[in-house]
C-alpha cells in the first residue's frame, strides 16, 4: 500500500511542476495585415518578424478602406490613434472607414 502511495504522491508532484512551468512558455498567435503569426510571448523591440511596424500611411488607410466597399476616396484623416478614411461606395453614398493606425484593424465602418 505504501507503494502506491509513493507513486501518487511523485506523479501528482510531477503533474504540479509540468503545470507551474507550462505559464512560463506561454505563447500566442497575431492576426494582422501581415497574416497569422506566432508570437513568441516576448518582446526585445526586433524579433523574428523584423522591427516594430509604424503607423500606417495614408495609402496604406486608403487601401484597407477600399477593401471595406469605397470606391472614391476624398480624404484621410489622422485622429489620435486612428485614421479616418472618408469617401463614397460604389452606389455613390457616403462612407467613413475606421482604421487603427498601428494594426491596421478596421474599428467601425460608418455609412
């Protein structure tokens, strides 16, 4: 009976120390205008996916904008983290796409 005491006792141990390690490995997946990545867990400014990305330009804006329905763009305009791509669709009414200016996500589309 001792014997199988034993064993318990060293796999509940080993099971503990394989738990308390597996958060120290913690990883993750990035969907961006790059595509899916794995993100490693850390970050020591450049890493396997090259130096951090800047903002977007507004070509860039215009191009994620035109993906969403807009035809025509009138302007692009910067406010705070976002940019605001304004314009009209195919139909010809008015549209505003809003992008986050670091991921390029698009927040809101606004008809």
């Amino acid at each position: 009976m001792q014997f199988r005491t034993t064993i318990l006792a060293g796999s509940l141990m080993a099971l503990s120390l394989g738990l308390a390690g597996g958060s120290a490995n913690a990883q993750g997946i990035s969907i961006g205008p790059g595509g899916v990545q794995v993100d490693p867990g850390y970050r020591r400014g450049y890493d396997d996916r090259g130096p951090p990305r800047s903002e977007l330009t507004r070509g860039e804006a215009a191009r994620i904008a035109r993906r969403e329905g807009l035809v025509d763009v009138d302007g692009v305009d910067r406010r705070g983290p976002r940019l605001i791509v304004r314009g009209s669709d195919r139909r010809g009414d008015d549209i505003s796409v809003v992008i986050d200016s670091r991921s390029g996500d698009v927040i809101d589309v606004r008809r």
